[in-house]
C-alpha cells in the first residue's frame, strides 16, 4: 500500500470514529425507555385528573356577553350602546334590529342568539 493510500484509509477510519461518537446515545437505551415509560404514566395521571373533573358551571343568563364565543370586549361595547347588558337581553332581542342599531350583520347575531340560547 502506498503512503498517499494509507494516509487516506486512516483519515476515512478517523472520519468514520468520530462520525459514530456523534451518533451514539449519550444514555443506555434502557435509561431512554424508562424516562419515556415515567412520562407516559404522568401524562396517563394527567389525563385520568382532567377526564374527572367536574365541568365547569353552565352559563346563567346574567353573565356577561364576552362569555359566548365571538363576542369579545369591542362587541360587547357595541351591544351594551344597542341596551343589550345581558345574555338574556340578547336572546330577547330581534336580530333585525339589532344589527340595524349596531352594524353587526344579522347572520352574526342569530348565530350568537342561538348560542345563547343552547347555553342557559
């Protein structure tokens, strides 16, 4: 073998050495399996604590606008200057109206109508 050949063949088996230093696992794989076991069983206790806990209160007709999906704080604004304080105020109203006096499209508040009407 000439000298230029074995100085490439031990540069390769450096190349390859290091290359597999890179590579391997900093820690047993019986050490990965059991973090990834411990994780398993507190992401298991996780989910058995939110599967049993108790669903939150439904909405009574005195909570606050915001509390119905896609009404958020500029809405409500434009709802309590129309007299609407209230779910219930918005279950009463006329839609029609109601996005007369506001600017809101009809669609919109019939939509937030039967929301609020499915929730009390």
């Amino acid at each position: 073998m000439s000298p230029k050949k074995a100085k490439k063949t031990k540069k390769r088996k450096k190349d390859r050495v290091k290359r597999e230093k890179r590579t391997k696992p900093k820690t047993s794989l019986r050490d990965q399996i059991a973090a990834l076991m411990a994780r398993v069983e507190a992401l298991e206790a996780r989910m058995e604590e939110l599967c049993t806990a108790p669903d939150p209160a439904p909405q009574s007709a005195g909570d606050p606008l915001t509390a119905i999906p896609g009404i958020g704080p500029k809405y409500a604004e434009r709802l309590r200057a129309a007299g609407i304080a209230s779910v219930t105020d918005l279950i009463e109203a006329d839609p029609e109206t109601l996005a007369e006096q506001t600017g809101i499209p009809r669609k919109t508040i019939q939509g937030w109508i039967d929301v609020a009407s499915g929730t009390l």
